[in-house]
C-alpha cells in the first residue's frame, strides 16, 4: 500500500468515523486512535497526536451552530476549563511516562465505560439548588429555549464538577480524545445542568483542552502531518455532514450498532495491550 | 457602540473558530494534496514510533518549512493554525470579560490563558 492508496482509506475511515461520531453523540476522537493502532498498524503515540488534531477541529467546527441555538453556557465553560486544561497538560505529561501498552489497556477501559455511558437512562434530578451555592457565587445559573419557552436553571455541585472535568482533561490529554462522555456526565449528572446545555457547552470545552495537550504533543514529535492530514480532513467532513443528518434523524439503533463498534474495539485494545502487541 | 453581551460575544466566538477551522483546513489540505502529487507512491511506515524531526516540531520551524512550501512543513503549519484557533478564542473571551468589567471571569479566563500558554510553549523554544 503507497502513501496515497493510505491516505485515502484513512481519510474514509476518518469520515465514517467523524459522521457516525456526531449522530450518536459519541464523538468521531473515541474510534479513531483504534481504527489507526489496530486496523492500520499505526504506533498508538501517532495515533493518539492525529486523533488530538481532528477532535479540536472537530470542536470548533461545530462550535459556530451550536451557539446560534443559545444552548451553550460561556462562564460554566470557562471556569471548568480551568480543571480540563490543567488535567489534559497532567495527561499529556502522563502519556510519555506510562507504556503504549497500557494506554491502550486504559484506552479500552475508557471506550467501555462511553458506551455505558451513553447507552443507560438517565436518573430523575433530585430537588432544586439552595441559593449562595458555588453556582450562583460564580453566576453560573442562567435559561435556556426550550419548546415550552426560556426555561431558567440552576447549578448545582460545582466542586464535584470541577473534580470530575480534571479527569476528563487528563483521559483526553493521555489518550487523544475530546471525552465528552466525561464532561457531559460531570455538568449534566453531578452539576445538573440541563442535559442540552450540558452537551453544547461540552462540545465548545473539547477545543480548549485538546489544545493544551497539543502543543505538549507536537512539542515532543507525536504530531505526524502526513498522518494527520487524512485524519483531521475526514474526521471534520464526517462530523459535519453527521450534524446536517442528526437535526433530521436520530437513529436509537444506529447507536447501539455504534456502542456495539466500539465495545469490540475496546475489547480488542485491552487483549493487545495485556499481550503486549501494542 | 453595543455592548459586549454574553450573546453577542458567544456568537463572535463561533464565527472566530469557524473560520479558524476553514483556513487551517484549507493550508492542511494544499499541503496534503502537494505531499500525495509528490510522493504519492512512497510506502507509508507508522508501525515504528520514531518521532518528528526538529523543524516539525518547533514553530519557528514549521513556518520556515511552510515558508519554503514544504509539504510536510504547510501541513503541519495548517495544524498549529488549528491548535492555536481555542487559543484565539480564549484570548477573545478575556477581551470581551474585561469590557463587561467581570473581574471574576477576566481572572478566570486568565487562568486558563495562561495554561494553553504554557502547553504552546512546548512548541516555542
């Protein structure tokens, strides 16, 4: 197989990867690090700095019809950035210490842990946040449209938060992803924000983060730009033709076929990692 | 003058990292599509891990490859666009927190500023 024969499966592996990512909200970064290790051979160091690359041009792609909707929340954003931030540096700094083996051990840990994560039902919120709470001292609670009209909330739980987004950081830091399943599940579960909110403003936080392991991962040589290439431009059309789709269909079994993928690939990344083929 | 509405600075922002991303997609692009007319029939290697060479890896670098038109080097100059495209955005939003006089969110976004500084700095010897 030549350059080009390889950079044109990569870049539909990428789009396919990208598209699917959108429609099921799982995001395109979580298969593109295995797709690379284990079906192309890539070494999982390179696979990791592409997917990093295509997540923040993923992030920010989006980013733009996201906030016409006046779902996502700036200052909620910014202060937990401060946590994924400092956690994707403390992960980048990880990555060149722990083995490849087991980050992709970890790796397939995490991919298992999304697909559950996406796949339950979510528990009913319990009562409404006492007022002088970190959330209201931060001026976090504000309104969102919904189809009954502007509905306000609050927030809750901000320490809780802010712990659970250091961990996003450094998983999205050590392993190249945008984890948005973590981020998600600390603003809408722990923070109870609206769930709508809670994604919006994940997605506008996956850039920022991703781009503080970045320029630690480029730094070090793990950036390959022929490598990259097919990797981001796919990754980026697939996840913008997914958005155009998603507004029209969401499809329930589209996204247990997709957890299925990803469940085998997890699978498939731990027996590597613990039999040392990574 | 209008003022610096959350709305209105949530909507710059978006307009900001859009562009950020076409242009840096468009420099990966010329650079991916010189690279495959040049060295299309090159057999790819990624099994073993040895890491970029200098001149891919600093900034100085990578703008003075993508300055000769270097394939690898617009490529990866189309890439650090990208990374630098939060950036951006975060600095924007200090801007927009100062105007609104929200000392609390300048420092905030300060903080975070100052981290992806320190990560760029990797890049910037």
């Amino acid at each position: 197989m030549n350059s080009l024969e390889f950079s044109l499966l990569v870049w539909l592996g990428s789009l396919a990867a990208g598209f699917l990512g959108a429609l099921t909200g799982l995001g395109g970064g979580v298969v593109i690090v295995p797709l690379l290790a284990l079906w192309f051979g890539v070494d999982i160091r390179y696979a990791i700095g592409a997917s990093l690359v295509s997540v923040i041009a993923t992030s920010s792609g989006a980013a733009a019809a996201y906030v016409k909707e006046g779902y996502s929340n700036l200052r909620i954003g910014m202060f937990l950035e401060i946590a994924t931030t400092i956690g994707a540096l403390a992960g980048a700094f990880l990555a060149a210490r722990v083995s490849p083996s087991a980050i992709a051990v970890i790796f397939g840990v995490v991919l298992f842990y999304s697909a559950y994560l996406s796949n339950r039902s979510r528990p009913e919120r319990p009562e409404p946040a006492r007022p002088g709470s970190w959330g209201t001292l931060l001026r976090m609670d504000s309104s969102y449209p919904t189809a009954e009209g502007i509905a306000s909330y609050r927030v809750h739980n901000v320490p809780g938060g802010f712990g659970l987004m250091f961990v996003a950081g450094t998983l999205s830091g050590l392993l190249g992803i945008g984890s948005g399943a973590v981020k998600v599940l600390a603003m809408d579960q722990v923070m109870h924000i609206p769930f709508k909110v809670s994604t919006t403003t994940s997605n506008f936080m996956i850039g920022v983060t991703a781009a503080a392991s970045a320029g630690v991962y480029l730094g070090r040589g793990y950036i390959d730009p022929v490598l990259s290439m097919p990797v981001m431009l796919g990754v980026l059309a697939g996840s913008m033709l997914g958005a155009k789709v998603l507004t029209r269909a969401r499809s329930r079994i589209l996204r247990i076929v997709f957890s299925l993928v990803i469940l085998a690939l997890g699978a498939e990344l731990v027996f590597n990692g613990l039999t040392g083929r990574m | 003058m209008r003022a610096w509405t959350d709305d209105l600075v949530e909507r710059v922002i978006g307009t900001l990292l859009r562009w950020g991303v076409i242009l840096a997609a468009s420099v990966v692009l010329a650079g991916g599509a010189a690279y495959l007319v040049l060295y299309g029939s090159s057999i790819p290697d990624y099994r073993i891990f040895r890491g970029q060479p200098p001149d891919l890896r600093m900034a100085a670098g990578i703008a003075k490859e993508a300055l000769s038109l270097h394939p690898t080097g617009l490529i990866q100059f189309g890439l650090l666009m990208l990374i630098a495209t939060p950036v951006a955005r975060v600095a924007f939003s200090v801007v927009a927190f100062a105007l609104q006089r929200d000392r609390t969110y300048t420092v905030v976004t300060l903080i975070v500023f100052a981290v992806l500084m320190y990560s760029l700095g990797r890049v910037a010897p």
